[in-house]
C-alpha cells in the first residue's frame, strides 16, 4: 500500500506532466474541479482541472466536484505513471471515475 505522501506526490507529478504537454498540444477549453479519493488510505485530494492543467492540489475531499475519481493508492499510483491503462481499469471497475460522459472524453484527450 502507498502512503497518503506519495499519493500526494504522484498527483503534483501529474500537474506538472500535463503542464509540458499544454506547451506541444495547446490548452484544452476545459474547467472542472476533480475529487480524487483513496479509500485504502481512508483519505482525498481535490483541485482544478482548467485549460489542461491540473491546479490548486490540495488535501480533503470535494464533494461538489465534477469528476470524483476513486483509487486505491497502488492503483492511484500506477495510473499516474502510465502502468495501468485507464480504460481497462474503469471497465473492470479497478478505479471508478465519476463524471458527465463529454467530459469522460475530454479527460482521455489530457491523458
């Protein structure tokens, strides 16, 4: 099991990757806030996705958030380091993300 920190890490990891690849394929016409929650670890980050980047992480849940994703925090973990294909792993209910389906199809173009 990975810790509350290196689940914390992996998300600003993120940020940053989707910030260099704003810089090659331009910024996305999208603004949303993002619940990310690790049961295992009994905790939950929340920030902003806008114009394709992911901002303003921080400690505690969202519960208003538009897109909840739902992670265990190895599977969190590997998610962001391109081990595990997001598709495969909400088909076979590995992560949950809960979402509006455009805007499903918007987080696939970010990723």
């Amino acid at each position: 099991m990975a810790t509350v920190d290196e689940c914390r890490q992996a998300l600003h990891d993120l940020a940053a990757r989707l910030e260099r690849n704003a810089e090659t394929r331009g910024h996305l016409d999208f603004d949303r806030t993002l619940a990310c929650r690790v049961p295992d670890l009994e905790t939950a980050f929340h920030g902003r996705l806008a114009g394709g980047l992911l901002t303003d992480i921080a400690d505690g849940d969202d519960p208003k958030a538009k897109i909840a994703l739902i992670a265990s925090s190895d599977d969190l973990l590997a998610l962001i380091a391109g081990k595990l294909d997001i598709t495969r792993a909400i088909a076979s209910r590995q992560i949950q993300v809960k979402a509006n389906p455009f805007d499903l199809l918007k987080l696939r173009k970010l990723l």
